[in-house]
C-alpha cells in the first residue's frame, strides 16, 4: 500500500468560521491526500498534540481573526520544542503581506492569502513533503 | 528489540503513532516489530461501536473517554472514516466531537481511512488494535464508519459490540441492518435529549426477546451525549458483559475469531506476494491471463497451475 501524505487542518483561536478550511480540506482529499479535520478553536498545544498522533506530513493552519502572528508562532514555537522538524507548516486566511517575513521567518513555511487557488495548495504539498 | 519497539512498550506516543502509520502503508519495516509486540498483547478490553453516520457515536466516544479516564484507565480510540474510492483520498472529522481529549496523556487517537476494506473497518486495524493493546492502553474504542452498509466486521475485532441508532427514523428494526442486530451486545439509543425514546426503545426490545438462543440478555440504554447522560449507564453495562465473556467460553470463541480472521488474511497476503515476488511464478500469472482472455483457459484452471507450481 503506497504512504498517502496526511494533513491535519486546525483552525486556531475564536474566530467561528471554517468554511475556507472546509474548502481546502475536501480539496486536498480530492487530491487524494488523507485530511484530519479538527474543527474550530483549536490550541497550539492541541494541534501539536493532534498532529503527533495523527503522524502527519502537513499541519496547516485557517484564521481569520488576525491573531496569526500570536497563534501561528505559537503552533511553530510548539513544533520546535516538541521536535517536529519533519512536518511542514503551512497557513492561510486574511494575512497582511507585511507579516509574512516574520511568520517565515518564525517556522511558518509557506502562507496562502485569501483567493490561493486550491491547485495552489496540493501543488506546494505535493513538492514540499518532508518525508 | 528495536528502538521503536522498545519505546512502543514504553507507551511513547510518537513511536506509536509512527508504527501505525507504518503498518497502514504495510511497510516491512513494521513486521519485526509487530512479532515483538505480540507477547505484550491481551490485556485491552476491545469496544466496537457502529451504527449510521452521524448518530453521535464519535459524541459518545468522547463522552465515554471521559468517563473511562475518571476510573483511571488508558483509552486507544481508533475512528475509521470511509475512503474516496474515486481519489484514494479521506475526508477524516471524529476529531472535532473529541478535541479536549487531545492533550490527555491517557489517552491516543487515531483517524484512520478504510483504503479500499469492507464491512466499516481498514486493513490495519488488527495491527493497531495489538500496538495499543501493546503499549498499555486499557480500552480500545474503534469506531466504524457508519455509512450504513453491511458493518459486521467489527466481530472479528471488538469483544464488545455497541449498536447505536437514534430516536425518529422510522421503526427502529427497520433501519438497523439485519446483520448489526445479531452482532450487537449492547443497544444505544443516542440523542436521547429528543422525543420518541420510548418509542424507539419499544420497538427493539421486542426484536432483542425474540433472541432467545443468546443467554447475554442484550441491553437497550438510552444516552444523550448532548445531555451527558446515560454514559455511566452504558459504561456499566460494558463492564457487565465483560465479565460475562470471561465467565463463559464467549471471550475465547471470539478471540478466536479474531485470531483466525487474522491468521488467515496473512497466509492470504503472503501467498500473494510470494507468487508476484516470485520472477518465474509472476511470469506465469501473466501468462495465464494472457490464456484467460482469449478464453483458452479458465480461472480455476489457471489457479491450480499456479498453485502447482508453487508447492514445487
Ligand atoms: N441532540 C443531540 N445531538 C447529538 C447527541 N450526540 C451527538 N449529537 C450531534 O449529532 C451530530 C453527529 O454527531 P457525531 O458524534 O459526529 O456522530 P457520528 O457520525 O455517529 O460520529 C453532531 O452535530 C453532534 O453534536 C445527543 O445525544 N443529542
Ligand atoms: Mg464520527
């Protein structure tokens, strides 16, 4: 049986809506990928958590509050400590472009802006798996 | 031991995790260590709960969870979620009723896709039954994937068998399949919080008194995860009907089920690959199906070839 790339898709903090992150979850399973799905207000710790026992490849991240530079840093700080270096880290939502540097910079690898074509998404998965 | 083994042992949730994934991809790598793990098996107490999709049964696994974890003990839930037969891809969502579990020592979670099995389950699941089994986990809760077809493989798995359904669906005999009513030990009437209970509960008791071959009276419970009730109810009743299993021949004939079902879908699987792995017998299977489609010979013929050769 081939490896199938897993990716957990949590959406962190208060905001209530998920239907961005619905979206690209039903569009990465299309693409044959096996997506764990965890719903809303999420904690770092528990995303960490998740993703440790879910065994993914791809962490990606949904906000629309605006506290990514706490929430997504938080999520990188959490994969550092707790050694995940294997995992890719991904993010989307509404992200002023001037943050983008320093969430890279934190251990965010990529982020996806509002309107990122799907096809976007897998393509940048499908090259970037760390394993 | 390999490292991985001994650190599985030790209930280390990274090495477990990592040992599922790589039994799901049926990776050799995970054999040795699935030999040494085996003498560790035996000591968790295996629920099956089904019943149609959105039933509220990955509600109830939490709830339960909680319960379990109160009375101290460590719970592996595994929840299986259907697999696109068209992408190969899965869409797996019984964490969002479990987050708060997450970050529980106590307690590890597994969404798994069925990659193409019947019957509710994924191949692996025997496999990461024994890894949890292995690395001290309690209970294990599996949780089917409720699309309503014929679930019955859970048999081969769980000890206990929960059937959940819901009250205002119509007679409830009905809408559960013939085959889930005879495997079930326990009924759980769900979203109890909504009216028609009674009505529900009624309707398979008077199925559940025509089963007078079984001396396991089945029980019916009504839960509402909403509510949280009904849960230490049904946590008794499991318990109930572990102890009848051990008290009669139950708890070994269908552990031996388990075992069988087991066994023989390795012999299976290994018979298989040692004929493609084989570079004569592979030849010759491509050879017979080149004869079998000019219909110059037929399946049965050309398996007792192959099957000749083998034993050679
Ligand atoms: N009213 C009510 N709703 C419930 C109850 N248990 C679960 N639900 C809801 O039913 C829906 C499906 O629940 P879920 O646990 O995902 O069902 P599953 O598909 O069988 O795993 C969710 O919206 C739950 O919140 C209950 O006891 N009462
Ligand atoms: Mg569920």
């Amino acid at each position: 049986m081939a490896k199938k790339i897993r990716v957990l898709i949590a959406k962190p903090g208060l905001d209530g809506h998920d239907r961005g992150a619905k979206v690209v979850a039903r569009a990465l399973r299309d693409a044959g990928m096996e997506v764990i799905y965890t719903g809303l207000h999420q904690t770092a710790e528990q995303i960490v958590a998740s993703a440790i026992q879910e065994d993914v490849d791809v962490i990606g991240l949904s906000l629309l509050s605006g506290a990514h530079m706490t929430l997504f840093i938080d999520v990188a700080k959490l994969m550092k400590t707790q050694e995940l270096t294997d995992v890719l880290l991904i993010g989307g939502g509404i992200i002023p472009q001037e943050d983008i540097p320093a969430l890279k910079k934190a251990g965010i690898n990529e982020i996806f802006g509002p309107g990122t074509p799907v096809d976007d998404i897998v393509c940048y998965i499908q090259k970037n798996v760390k394993r | 031991m390999t490292d991985l083994t001994t650190k599985v042992l030790t209930g280390d949730t990274r090495s477990i995790a990592r040992l599922i994934s790589l039994v799901e991809n049926a990776d050799p790598e995970a054999i040795s260590s699935m030999k040494t793990l085996y003498s560790h098996t035996g000591n968790a107490h295996v629920v099956g709960v089904t019943g149609v999709m959105g039933s509220g049964k990955s509600s109830l696994l939490f709830e339960l969870t909680k319960t379990y974890r109160h009375l101290g003990k460590k719970v592996g839930i595994i929840a299986i979620d259907p697999t696109s037969p068209f992408s190969g891809g899965a869409l797996l969502g019984d964490r969002i009723r479990m987050t708060e579990l997450s970050t529980d020592a106590g307690v590890f979670i597994r969404s798994m896709g069925t990659r193409g099995a019947l019957g509710g389950l994924t191949n692996a699941v025997f496999d990461v039954v024994d890894i949890l089994d292995a690395s001290g986990m309690d209970i294990i809760l599996i949780e089917t994937v409720g699309v309503g077809q014929d679930e019955v493989e859970i048999v081969k798995v769980a000890d206990t068998i929960i059937v959940v359904t819901v009250p205002g669906l119509g007679d409830a005999v009905q809408t559960i399949k013939a085959g889930l009513m005879e495997i079930a030990d326990i009924f759980v009437v769900n979203k109890a919080d909504k009216p028609g209970v009674e009505q529900t509960i009624a309707e398979l008791q008077s199925m559940v008194d025509l089963a007078i071959d079984r001396d396991w009276k089945i029980p019916i419970i009504a839960t509402s995860a909403k509510e949280r009730k009904g849960v230490s109810t049904l946590i008794e009743n499991i318990a109930a009907h572990t102890s009848y299993m051990h008290e009669t021949h139950v708890f070994e004939n269908r552990r031996r089920i388990r075992y069988e079902a087991e066994l023989l879908e390795l012999i299976r699987k290994r018979v298989i690959s040692y004929v493609l792995d084989d570079e004569k017998l592979k030849s010759q299977v491509e050879c017979c199906l080149q004869r079998i489609s000019v219909r110059e010979l037929d399946p049965y013929t050309a398996a007792d070839e192959i099957l000749n050769a083998l034993l050679k």
